[in-house]
C-alpha cells in the first residue's frame, strides 16, 4: 500500500483532480457502453415479443371473424336448405 | 482449422457462441480489470519525477493500444467480410466500431487530463495526438456510413472499405513520436527485448492492459448478438428463442 491514509489516497500527491478525473470518465465512458449492450438485448427480445404477440392477435382475430362469417352463412344458407330437404 | 471455423459464419452458431462464451469473458474481465485498477492506483511505487499523477497511465496506455487494437480487429473482420461475403464478419465490424471510438475517446481524455499537470497544457497539435484524433473520426465514420445505408449488406460494404482504408493510420500513430518532433514521449513496453519500465509498475500495467481487452471483449460479444438480433429478427431460430426465453 502507497498510501498512508484514504485522505492521502484521494490527494494523490496533488494530482487528485486529474487522476479521479481520468479515472472517473473512463468508468463512466465504459459503464455507458457495458450499459447499453446489456439494455439493447432486452429491447430486442421485447420488440420480437410484440411482433409475436401482434402475430397471434391477427390471426385470432381472423379466424374467428372467418368463423362468424362461416356460422352466420351456414344460418342463412342452411334454413332454407334444410326445409327443401325436409320436403 | 476452416472447416472448424466455417459453422460459426452461420449467425446463429456464431450467436450460441457468444451465449456460451459470455459469462466467462464477464468474470474474468471483472477480475481482471478491477486487479489492474487497484494495484496501479493503490499499489504500484510512485513515479520519481511524476509523483501520483503517473497513475494515469492504468488506463491512458491500455486505451491507447486497445484503441488500435480494437481498429486492427474491426479492419479484419471488413477484410473477411469483403473478401469471402461473410455477413457475420460485417456484424463483428459494426459491433466493434463503436467500443474502438468510446476507448479512442478514452486514450484522449485520459492523455489531455495528464497532460495537463505535466505538460502544462490539455492539447497540442502534435503527431501522436492528432493521429490519434484521427483514429477517432475513422471511428465515428465507420459507423455513420454504416448508419447511412437503409440496405444493411451495402452498409457493411461501404463501411467496410473505409475501416480497411483507415488502417493506413495505425503505423502512423505507432511511429508518430519517432518520425516527428512531439512532446508525446517514447514508446515504453513494446521494446520487448529491454522495456524502460520498472517491473513493479511494469506488472499492473500489463494487468490493466488484459482487464480492458477483456471488458472490450465481453461487450464485444454483448454487442455482436444484440447486431446478429437486430438483422436477424424475423428468422425461425430468433423467434423460437424467444418465445423460450419469455415462456420461462
């Protein structure tokens, strides 16, 4: 250890101000990128979600729009339909 | 070794890779780096002349030659993705490009903010610096030409050809304090044969050097899935990972 005391430790000799300058930018410049990398991957992971979820929502809402057109066709074709078989 | 290398140009072998690799990379860069700081800041003898502003030298000297470092790996990765269509070796280019800039901007900052006390001034236009600065804008083009192209195939191209145009500026920074008159001082430890550094300042120096590739490298590798991700998105394999990882 170089130092006597933490307060010796920040003074660094005088030249504090430019080490813990250095220092302190240099983490922060890393912390930002180490950050970021972190941060993009879940937006990533987030932004396929809602394109899959997007994808299940259109398609439930086809198939039962098809099968409501379905239902209601076969109403009204089938009554009719039905009586002349009947006869 | 190229039918081992091969698969890997396959994105999602290449982002397995990373998955795997990752948390290693992570540990032993935080070991390492935080091994490095500690001893240079806390443990290294002061220097006789300097006294504690030397300390700087922790993280001005492995970001300078990672800076360089890291530009000679973004040219190569240009280089294989020119040379043989390698669409992952693109992905690696642009991945790195912006962690070489944020280290180049760390080398400057950290040589102004020591220059300042020793020389007796933040900057000056001289050939090591303003090589240096350089190396900086090749950087940031890198990445707005890359920026610029709605076709991402284009984009790596274009990119490509300046990251390798750019390398011409590596032997200049390196032979800059040789070749013209600087107030930068002379290289230090890449006279292998006879290094002008006492060993107990010598040893955390090498540790600080290993611990910022190693945190280069682990967000390199973040970074290269997140590009592999962003252009790989509507694909089978990305959409079945996914849904696993959000099923849990």
């Amino acid at each position: 250890m170089q130092f006597e005391s933490f307060s010796a430790f920040v003074d660094m000799g005088g030249y504090g101000f430019y080490v813990w300058l250095s220092f302190g930018v240099s983490l922060l410049a890393l912390g930002i990128l180490a950050f970021d990398a972190v941060r993009q991957k879940k937006v990533l992971f987030n932004a396929v979600e809602k394109e899959q979820a997007r994808k299940i929502r259109i398609k439930a809402a086809k198939t039962s729009a098809t099968s409501q057109v379905k239902s209601s066709y076969s109403e009204t074709q089938a009554s009719p339909r039905n009586e002349e078989m009947k006869q | 070794m190229w039918k081992w290398l091969h698969p890997y140009a396959k994105t999602q072998n290449a982002y397995q890779l990373c998955e795997r690799l990752l948390p290693w990379f992570v540990v032993s860069a935080f070991i390492s780096f935080t091994l490095g700081m500690v001893w240079g800041l806390l443990f290294a003898p002061s220097d006789y002349q300097q006294g504690d502003s030397f300390r700087i030298i922790y993280i001005h000297v492995p970001s300078a030659i990672l800076s360089m470092g890291a530009y000679s790996a973004m040219a190569i990765s240009a280089f294989i993705g020119l040379v043989w269509q390698v669409r992952t070796a693109f992905m690696a280019m642009i991945a790195l490009a912006p962690i070489g800039a944020v280290v180049t901007f760390i080398a400057l900052f950290t040589g102004a903010a020591w220059g300042k006390p020793m020389w007796g001034t933040w900057w000056v236009w001289d050939a090591r610096l303003t090589s240096e600065l350089i190396l900086l804008f090749l950087y940031l083009g890198v990445i707005s030409l890359y920026a610029s192209f709605e076709d991402k195939q284009q984009a790596g191209k274009a990119a490509g050809v300046m990251a390798i145009v750019g390398v011409v500026n590596l032997p200049i920074i390196h032979f800059s304090v040789e070749w013209w008159n600087t107030l930068h001082q002379g290289a230090s430890i890449t006279k292998f044969d006879k290094p002008s550094v006492a060993p107990d300042m010598l040893w955390p120096l090498l540790i600080s050097i290993l611990g910022l590739a190693l945190v280069m490298a682990a967000i390199f590798i973040r970074r290269l899935q997140n590009e592999i991700l962003r252009r790989e998105i509507h694909r089978p394999w990305v959409q079945a990972l996914v849904a696993e990882a959000k099923g849990k």
